[in-house]
C-alpha cells in the first residue's frame, strides 16, 4: 500500500518510514492472537462472515463479511498447520536441523530465508510458536528465529518495489535495514542482558513467550529507533542515491522540506 501511496505521491519517504515503524508494531498482534488460540473459534468468525457476505444488502456489511471471512480461514489455515506438524516429532532430520539451529546466526538465516520464501511473517511465526509448543524449539532458539522473520518479511516490500522507480524501492531499503538494525540490536540485548529469562517469566505458554519476544522486538526497535529516522533517511539516499532527472521531477514529494538538505 505504502508503494502504491509513493507511486501517486500521495506520500513523501519521511512519512512513510513511520508507517513502516508502526506496521511492524501492528504485525505483533497475529502472534499474540495465535498465544491465545484464537483458532478455536475461528470456524465461527469464518462462517458469520460468509453469511454476511452473502445475504447482507448493503455494501459496508458485505465488505465486513469479507474481512470476517478471511480471518476465520487464516487461523483455521494455522490451525491445520500445526495439526501437520505432529510428525515432526519423529522425525530424525528435523530434530537434526534444530541442533544445528542451535547456533543463533544459522537461526536468523533460516528464519530470513523460510519468511522470504513464504512472504509471510505471520505465517512463519505462527509455525515457529507450533513447533515450540510441541517441544521442538527451545525459546532460546526461537527468539533468534524471531528476529530472522523480521528480516525475511522485507522480501514483500522489496518485490513489490522492482517495477516502480527509485522511490519505492527507498521504502523497501529502509525496511530491510530498520529490520537488520533492530536484529543486531537485539542480539548484543540478548548476548549482554538476561532479557529471554524475563520474558520466559511472563508466562510458561511457549506461544505466549515469542509472542511477547516478538512484540517486544518490534516495540523496542521502533522506540530506539524513531528518533534517528533523519540519520536513517540520509543512509536510505546515500544507498540510492537521486538522478539527476529525478530532482526536477518530484524531489519535493520525496522528501518534506526539513529533510531536503539531505539531498544536497
């Protein structure tokens, strides 16, 4: 959306990097929903929502139904998911994989590759909290998972930036390196502070333990963050830099006038 937004200068880059700040706050509800097994009832929402769709008159009730709709068949979709899963416990080369990812730079790659191979973030930690409640994760594990997944969603914005000009493609380098700063952030907290042993006090659900890691993970990034979004705006337009073609035609839109010396 942020993109289509840029493409119709509707949107200048400084605003849309606080948006992207925030989305990835407003990403963390999938998980604490799935911590608290929202999948139970999802048939319920599922099926309300086709009846509003399809015998509701007016437009805003059908478009409601829709919604309602597509959240009952995600969750339901998860719950299969984990469903699916149960074998793994047997499995040899699973359990093998997950010693390996022991090590926390191979959890993070693994992480990154798997939710960009997917192009869902919610999807891949709703598996990652599956695997952990069957035992298969440890959390210490999972956490660097966590921080991987947030990476690996970037492949959304990026690919959907490769048909349009230079300034989407600001956005989606903004949000793989917001992401890739917040995992190195993270992984001295995590190195240096007794951080996972808080959160595991929170609660003993291995679910509700990434979520609350994942949510804490965006919040703290975005709070650490948010006051250098100019410096982050400067290290955006030194990777991209402007054309020369470009000045002309929309620098103004680009950039609000506070940020313009940036470019100079």
């Amino acid at each position: 959306m942020l993109i289509g937004f840029m493409n119709a200068g509707l949107m200048n880059l400084q605003r849309c990097i606080w948006v992207v700040m925030g989305s990835n706050i407003g990403t963390t509800i999938t998980a604490q929903m799935i911590a608290i097994n929202v999948g139970a009832i999802a048939p319920v929402f599922a099926v309300v929502g086709v009846f509003m769709h399809m015998f509701a008159s007016k437009k805003k009730t059908k478009t409601i139904g829709t919604l309602l709709t597509g959240f009952g068949v995600l969750f339901m979709g998860l719950s299969m998911m984990s469903d699916a899963m149960e074998p793994l416990q047997k499995s040899k080369a699973f359990l093998h994989l997950m010693t390996t990812l022991s090590n926390p730079l191979l959890a993070i790659a693994f992480a990154a590759a798997f939710t960009a191979l997917i192009q869902s973030s919610g999807a891949a930690i709703g598996i990652l909290q599956t695997l952990a409640m069957k035992g298969l994760i440890p959390f210490h594990t999972a956490a660097f998972m966590v921080c991987g997944l947030n990476i690996g969603t970037c492949i959304t914005a990026v690919l959907a930036s490769m048909s349009g000009d230079r300034r989407p493609k600001r956005i989606a380098a903004f949000h793989v390196l917001f992401n890739c700063i917040g995992t190195l952030i993270f992984v001295g907290i995590i190195a240096f502070t007794p951080i996972l042993s808080i959160v595991q006090s929170f609660s003993v659900n291995a679910a509700s333990q990434i979520a609350n890691f994942h949510t804490i993970f965006n919040i703290g990034t975005t709070f650490l963050l948010l006051p250098f979004d100019k410096i982050l705006l400067k290290v955006i337009y030194k990777i991209i830099p402007e054309r020369s073609e470009e000045a002309g035609a929309y620098v103004t839109d680009a950039l609000p006038r506070t940020s313009a010396s940036f470019i100079e």
